[in-house]
C-alpha cells in the first residue's frame, strides 16, 4: 500500500459522525441533554424526565458514594425490544441545553 492510499481527506473525516459514549450518572447526562424538563427526588434516588418532540424518556438515578449514577432509563412510548426507545433517546439532541 501506497502512503497516498493511505491518506485521508478531512473533510470525509468529518462527515462520519462520531458516537458519543451513553451517559452514565447525572453531570454527563446533564452535560449531553441540559437540564431535565422534571426532577422527583426520593431519598437515595432520583427520577429525571426529559419531554421529546413526540416522547418522554426517564432516567433512574441512584445515589453511588457522592455521584447520581444512572440505573435504569425508559422511553414513553417504550421501545419495541427494549424498555428505553432508542429514537427517542436520540431525538433529545434537539433537547434545549443538548450539546450539539
């Protein structure tokens, strides 16, 4: 193989979209979505709810040392194989505060 072969044009770089890890306790949830649209706090635990343009997704948080870490997350409508809707989930990014 060539080093021309090799190289790669920036701008096919970036057009493939980069897949950001699932958030997994409260400051990368908040940091990916803003803040949630409702809080319900509950002793060690937490309920956040975000409203979509067409569903609410809800994320269990439970108290792990001094983090909120998520432990369970699920969409309204639900998902057909999964309790959490994954278009759903992906239609936050246009959440007011979601990172772009």
């Amino acid at each position: 193989m060539t080093a021309l072969a090799l190289r790669t044009d920036a701008a096919q770089l970036a057009a493939v979209p980069v897949m950001q890890p699932p958030p997994t306790d409260a400051p990368s949830l908040r940091a990916r979505y803003g803040a949630p649209d409702f809080i319900r706090r509950e002793g060690e635990s937490e309920l956040w709810r975000y409203d979509g343009a067409d569903c609410a997704a809800f994320f269990f948080l439970y108290r792990d040392g001094n983090a909120l870490k998520i432990r369970f997350s699920e969409t309204m409508p639900r998902g057909k194989e999964t309790a959490a809707d994954p278009a759903c989930v992906e239609s936050l990014n246009a959440h007011p505060g979601a990172m772009s």
